[in-house]
C-alpha cells in the first residue's frame, strides 16, 4: 500500500515578515513626512523672529506665530510641507 503525500506546511511566516516589512516602511515614511514638517515650521518661525527679535520676550506672539507657521503647513504653503 503506498502512503499518501502530504504537501508541505503553508509558509506563514512569508506574511508574518511582509506585514513586518510594510509596517517598517510605514514608519520610515511618516517619520521622514514629520520631520520635514516640523523643519519647516522650525524655519518659518526662526524666520519670524529674525524679523522681528523682540518677539522672543512675549510668549503670546510667539505661540500665534508657531500656529500660525504650524497652519501655513498644513495648508501646504511651506516648503517642506507635504
């Protein structure tokens, strides 16, 4: 009588990896897109205060200046800003 065959296991462990590996470059993509955006409103408020130094002692200013900077990037009126 001859045995039967059984096909080899299924290779789960190529999807374990592939899922690891999109994750992976997920996380590499969003980091890069974050720290381009936080450079550039890093620029677009040292810009501001170069403009002006004597924003730098009134914290009111500069919290509207960083929202403001912080809001051209999401409207994508910075370069950087994606």
């Amino acid at each position: 009588m001859k045995t039967i065959q059984k096909n080899p296991p299924f290779p789960y462990w190529l999807f374990l990896l592939l899922f690891v590996a999109m994750g992976l470059g997920l996380w590499l993509w969003v980091s890069r897109v974050e720290r381009q955006r936080q450079q550039a409103v890093n620029h677009c408020l040292s810009t501001q205060l170069q403009a002006d130094p004597t924003l730098e002692n009134n914290p009111q200013q500069l919290e509207d200046i960083s929202s403001s900077c912080t809001t051209k990037c999401l409207q994508g009126e910075l370069t950087g800003c994606q």
